[in-house]
C-alpha cells in the first residue's frame, strides 16, 4: 500500500503470502491488521489508494485457513466504531440539518459498506453462509441500524421532523420531497433482518397521526359546509393522500391511508351528508346536479355499502315525483301529459343512472323498482299508455322526419310498458285504439305499426301479439277482396254507407250520386269489443252492401257475414240553404242525416222507429249533431230546449237552416257520454270518432277480469297436469310465476279458480293432506 504524495504514513506491510502456505494466529493477526487499515481508509475516502486485488487475496487466505470468525467479528466491530462517531455527531446536529446529514451520512455508509463487501466476496458466499451468518452487506445495515437511525437522540427527532413535514405539505405550505423520500427509502432499507423499520419508526405513527387530523377537520367540515362542497374536500384530501405516497413514501402505506380516508371522510358522515338538507341527494335529484352526484357516487363507491342509502333515496325521490303526477289534476285529465310527465321523469333518471352512476347495475334496479312502485298502484299508467301510444300514431310521428327518431319514440313507450304488471290491461285498450286507427285508417305510418307490435312481442312472446297481427292481416286481405270486388262489378254504385260486418266495416265518399263502398272484412277472434246491434240502412246503403255480401258468399262458401255499422264512417254531401259541405260522419249519424232528405221534421221516437238505432248509441250520435255548435247540423225545435241537451220522445229535430261554415269538409265528432255500462267492459271509454277522451276510474276492466279468470284456470291445469300432485302454496308460485308476464294474479283468485276446477272435477283434494291438489285425467 502506498502513502499519498508528499505525506508519511506508516502502515503495516504487506508481504506476499502463498495460499499453499500454512498461516498460523500470528500471521493471521498481522493480515487482519492490514484489512483493518484498508477499511479506516475506505471510511475516510482513501480507496483510491489500496489495491482491492490484494485486499481481496487477503480475506481469502484468512477464511481459507478458518480465521473467518476472526474477520467477520473483526469487521462487525470496525464498522460499529465508525457509526458510533457517525451517531454522535447526527445527534449534535440541529434539527433543519438533520435529515440532510442523515441523507449524507446515509450515502456514504451504503458506498463503503459496497467496497467492504466487495473486499469480503469470498467470505459472504463461504463462511458466511456456512455459519449463518448475516451477509456483510445487511450486516452493516443492521449495525446503522443500532447506533444511528435507532440513537436515542435521533430516532424521536427523525419522526417528528418527518410528520411536521407532511403536516406543513397539508397546510398548503412546499417541502422537501425529494429530502422525505430519501429518508423514507432509508427506513425501508434498513428494514432487514425480519425487522420492518418503516412501520416501526414511522408508519404507525405517520397514520395515527393521519387519522386524528382527518377525524377533527372531517367533522368540522361536515358542520359548517354543504354537502356538495364536502364531497370536493374529500376528494382533494383523498387525491392528497394518493399523490404523497407515490411521490415520497412507501408504496405498502397506499392501501392503509386509503382506507383511512374513507373511514374518516366517508363512512362516519354519509348518512349525513345524503339526507343534508338543501344541498344531500334529494336536493341533488330535485336540481338536477349530475356532476354532484357523479363525484357522491364515485367517492362512496370506495364504501360500497353506503350507496345502498342513495339508492333508498334515488327511490323516494322517483316515488315522489310518480306520486305528483298521478295527483296532478291538470295530467290525469290528459293521458298524453300524464305520459309525457313520466317518460321525462325517466329520461332524467336514466341520466342520472347513465352519468353520474356509471350504468350501475344496482342503480338501475333502483330506478326499475321506483317506477315499478309507483306506476302500478292502479290501472292508470297501462290505459294512458294506450292512449298515449294513440295520438302519437295518430298525430305525433307526423313531426318526426327520421326513422331513429320514430323507433326512439316507441322505445320510450316500451320502457314504461316494461313496468306494467298489468299488462294484459294495456292490451286490452291498445287492441281497441289499433282497431279504431285501423278501421278509421288515420294512422301516420302502418310500418311504424308493426315495428311496435314487434317490440311488444319481444317483450312478452307471440301469443300477446297475435291478435294484433291477424288485425293487420284483415286489413291486407280486405285491401285484396275491395279489388277483385270493384273488378267484378264495375259501373256499379250504391249510396255512401258505412258499416262493419263479423267483420266488414265499409266506409264511403259519395260524389255526384256515386257510391264508392269499402269494406273491410275482419275475424271475429281477432278483433276487440261484442258483435254491434244491427240497424236500417237507408235502401241504396243496403242494396250495395246485399251486392258485396253476394260477391263475398260466392268466393268464400260456409262463412257468414255481420254487418257492424257501430264502427262505419260515411262521407256525405250536405246542400244546406247557406252552404255546401261535405260531412265525414258515422254510419248512425248517416242514417239520421238521410232521413232528412225525405222528412223536414222528425221526432225522437221517429226517427229512433226508422232507423233502429239501439237507443244509447242513438242518443250519443244524435247529440253529437246538434249540440256542438262547430257541427250543429241539426237543432232541436221541440220540448224544453233549456232544460236537458239530452233528447226525449217529444223532442223534434229540423235540417239547421242558419248553419255556416267556412271550411267544405266538415268532421262531425261525438260527444263525451258518461262510461257506458257494458262497453267493452272498460271504465274508460272514448269517443269512436274524435279526439276527445273520457276518463274513468283506475280499476281492472270486466272483460280483462274474465280473461283473467280463464287464463289463472288454463295455466292451473297445465302445471297439474304436468306435476299430477302438487301442494297449494307451491302450487300458488306456480301459477303466478307462469302469469307474470301479462300480469300480477293475487293469491284470492288463483284459490277462487282453483275452487271452480274442483268443482268441475279438474282437481280433487288429497285425503291425506287437504293442502296438497291431485289432477283429474
């Protein structure tokens, strides 16, 4: 080993020593003397001046020649000398420098400790491992360890540095981080040896200390702030907390001061915070604040269970606004408010679900069980749907130029339609309003038609749809037989008529004495409502329906033929003393108005005689002709005119000679009556020509009762026979799960039915168990 340049430094000599040699005590104390000395200079930032090849060859013949215990505690003690001076003067240091000299002291202790360890490489993978012993590498670690990170005037003074640090960082004021994250690298470091410093020397205190500060600012936040501004708090310090660990501390903290955040931040003050008044959740759902409830969910999604609060809410609040407008007198009065008022209410709450809750699938079963709730406390929604489905084929696809639009609109529909339990109670009005656009033909669009009772048989299956496409299929067919019919008697006229056969329902246009006839021919299975009462055309009406039904028989051998003039509509020419006009009437209202071409005053119980109109439907289209003052084609010349607009016996009735219009084609609309009993069974009815519509209550209708009863009986019988023996309350789950589809059967009807199959000997009760059925083959 050779002195630096110009200074004289006594140093023991280094004589070549031959491996093969033996070394005895003496020889072995000298060459550890020699490494002794290499590791001073090495502590003093003097390697540049030894030869590590030599160095090396030395610790080798010591291990080789087993004075490895020599070296090894030889070094251990070396190296605890040194940090001892290096502790000391870590613990004189104030405390601004301290984490630097410790940064510093650090380094160095790592750089020497590498050449040490380069020098004893022989040693490390032979007696090291051999004797179990703690490599020298680590082994310095440990005695750093002991005397400097673990000094009593340093370690207390490390952590309470470090955690002012990060309380100032939380303060808004700047830091080291670079100066923290070495420190922490440190600690971490010199976790070995199964000895975790970091945890023990800062981590545990680090979130001690965390949650304390977080508790106390948490609640006092959550007292002076709203909720929406305590949402924003919470996600910065929580976002703080994430950066600080990647930026500077250990990555095995991320997860505890994560979840240290949300039992501080979130799971102490939900509850709190989601029933907030003017600024929780419902304030939010009121207010439409998406992003407010965006941020709410994605910070309780970190507590999972705490959204099942805003889901609770999210069903109130829907609930809430469901029960506003079925108590809206303004919107029960209009179907199409009334369903326009709820798809806006669904349209807003699927943003909600969409945006701020990320398509949550809870949250979308929330929303299906709101509107479930509300929307089936009675028969309402399903009759206003159809209603609502009416006027928009009638009228509202008229202002929608694309098809996406239209398949949007009736996508809508079939969003409500899916929260009907009764079903069947949609069906029930929406066959009679297809079958009135039908056989009227004011439907905007027959394929926009058909793509609905598509989605309708998506939804429930072929059997609840069948009826409505054999309806259309009449229609094409009826298309077919008017052609081969006009084909077959061209020339020939008849007077303008209107009536509808099991099924036919002509409707005509006269011109100039003409008569143009069209029938539409439709099967009675199909098509909704009781066959009508039969009443008498005018002569020319039935000579040209005679001549159809001709034509009809020879084509068509074994069937029979109807007529419904209930459901007809006639185009007639009207040559008033004022005016001429063309009037788009019903076939009754025909009938009356031809009478006047041979009479100039009828009386009720006249004109009732002649025409055979049945006297309900009489007073309905006779009313419609002289009390509206837009249509009033007739007036009523006799009796107390003031006293009752309905007619009586002695009323008589004369052509309105004062009458004007300024439009040619005049639409002659129906009066409102009050429900009529036995009317398709419904307690909702609606004028067969016009727009208006009469409201009745919320029950189930008769006819749909009926259906009821012999569906709950057919689904009965097809589960015993299948089963053969079954128990009742098995039974009873059955049934409804069969029936659920179309809708809800309570547990009193299916007993009631299966009474009646008891009865009529389907079933029979077990003598041994007078709970369970057995089936009758």
């Amino acid at each position: 080993m050779l002195p630096a340049a110009g200074v004289k430094k006594t140093a023991p000599a280094i004589r070549q020593f031959r491996s093969g040699d033996p070394m005895d005590e003496k020889e072995s104390n000298r060459t550890w003397e020699c490494l002794k000395h290499a590791i001073h200079q090495i502590h003093q930032h003097n390697a540049s001046s030894l030869s590590f090849e030599e160095l090396y060859r030395n610790a080798y013949n010591l291990v080789l020649h087993k004075y490895g215990e020599l070296l090894y505690n030889g070094v251990q003690g070396v190296v605890a000398e040194h940090l001892k001076a290096v502790a000391q003067s870590c613990a004189d240091c104030p405390d601004d420098r301290l984490l630097e000299a410790l940064k510093s002291q650090w380094d160095d202790h790592k750089t020497t400790m590498v050449m040490i360890r380069d020098i004893l490489m022989y040693m490390d993978r032979n007696f090291v491992s051999q004797y179990k012993k703690v490599p020298v590498y680590e082994m310095g670690l440990v005695v750093f360890r002991e005397h400097v990170s673990g000094h009593a005037r340093v370690r207390t003074r490390l952590l309470t540095l470090m955690l002012e640090n990060i309380a100032a960082e939380r303060r808004g004021e700047q830091v080291d981080r670079i100066l923290l994250k070495h420190t922490v690298n440190m600690l971490v470091e010199l976790g070995v040896q199964g000895k975790n410093i970091y945890r023990e020397c800062f981590e545990d205190q680090f979130l001690d200390r965390t949650r304390k500060f977080y508790q106390d600012e948490s609640v006092q936040y959550v007292s002076q702030n709203a909720c929406s501004d305590y949402l924003r708090k919470a996600e910065k310090r929580i976002r703080e907390e994430k950066a600080r660990v990647e930026n500077y501390l250990h990555e095995s903290t991320m997860d505890q001061v994560q979840e240290l955040c949300d039992e501080e931040w979130i799971l102490p003050h939900y509850k709190t915070l989601i029933h907030m008044e003017h600024s929780g959740c419902a304030w939010m759902f009121e207010h439409d604040k998406v992003q407010d409830l965006e941020r709410m969910y994605i910070l309780f999604s970190r507590v999972p269970q705490t959204l099942k609060e805003v889901q609770k809410v999210m069903i109130d609040s829907i609930c809430e606004s469901g029960r506003d407008i079925l108590n809206d007198p303004e919107k029960v009065k209009d179907p199409v408010s009334f369903i326009s008022a709820i798809l806006t209410l669904k349209h807003k709450y699927d943003q909600f679900t969409r945006e701020s809750f990320k398509d949550s699938k809870d949250f979308h079963l929330a929303l299906k069980q709101a509107f479930e709730s509300f929307l089936n406390k009675d028969t309402r929604t399903a009759q206003y749907l159809s209603l609502f489905v009416d006027d928009m084929f009638r009228k509202g696809l008229k202002a929608m130029s694309s098809d996406g639009e239209i398949d949007a609109s009736l996508e809508q529909v079939v969003t409500v339609f899916r929260f009907l339990q009764d079903k069947d109670v949609f069906e029930n009005f929406y066959k009679q309003h297809l079958a009135r656009r039908l056989l009227t033909g004011r439907s905007v669009s027959d394929e926009a038609e058909k793509a609905m009772i598509s989605k309708l048989k998506s939804e429930c299956g072929h059997q609840y749809t069948s009826k409505l496409e054999g309806m259309f299929q009449d229609m094409k067919l009826s298309e077919d037989l008017m052609k081969q019919h006009r084909s077959s008697f061209q020339g020939l006229t008849a007077a303008p008529a209107s009536s509808r056969a099991r099924g036919a329902q002509p409707a005509g246009a006269g011109a100039g004495g003409a008569v143009d006839l069209k029938v539409s021919v439709l099967t009675s299975g199909f098509w909704p409502g009781p066959p009508g009462a039969p009443c008498e055309l005018p002569p020319e009406i039935q000579d040209c329906c005679s001549r159809f039904e001709t034509f009809y028989l020879a084509k068509h051998t074994g069937r029979r033929l109807y007529w419904q003039p209930n459901h007809g509509l006639a185009d007639i020419k009207a040559i008033l003393p004022r005016s001429r006009h063309e009037l788009n009437v019903t076939t009754y209202q025909m009938c009356i108005l031809v009478l006047f071409n041979t009479h100039h005053t009828l009386c009720y119980k006249d004109i009732q005689q002649q025409t055979n109109i049945p006297l309900d439907e009489l007073k309905r289209h006779l009313m419609s002709l002289y009390v509206n003052p837009k249509a009033k084609i007739l007036v009523k010349c006799g009796g107390d005119k003031e006293k009752s607009k309905e007619p009586v016996d002695e009323d008589q009735f004369q052509v309105n000679s004062a009458f004007e219009c300024k439009l040619f084609r005049i639409r002659v609309p129906l009066v409102q009556m009050k429900s009529i009993p036995g009317q398709e069974g419904s307690t909702l009815t609606r004028a067969d020509h016009g727009d208006g519509v009469s409201l009745g209550g919320s029950d189930v209708p008769a006819t749909v009762e009926e259906d009821r009863k012999h569906l709950v009986e057919a689904v009965v019988v097809r589960i015993m026979k299948s089963r053969k023996t079954l128990e009742h309350n098995q039974l009873i789950l059955e049934v409804t799960k069969h029936l659920t589809s179309r809708f809800v059967p309570s547990p009193t009807l299916i007993k009631q039915r299966i009474e009646k199959l008891i009865e009529r000997e389907y079933l029979e009760r077990s003598q041994q168990d007078r709970r369970v059925y057995n089936y009758l083959a």
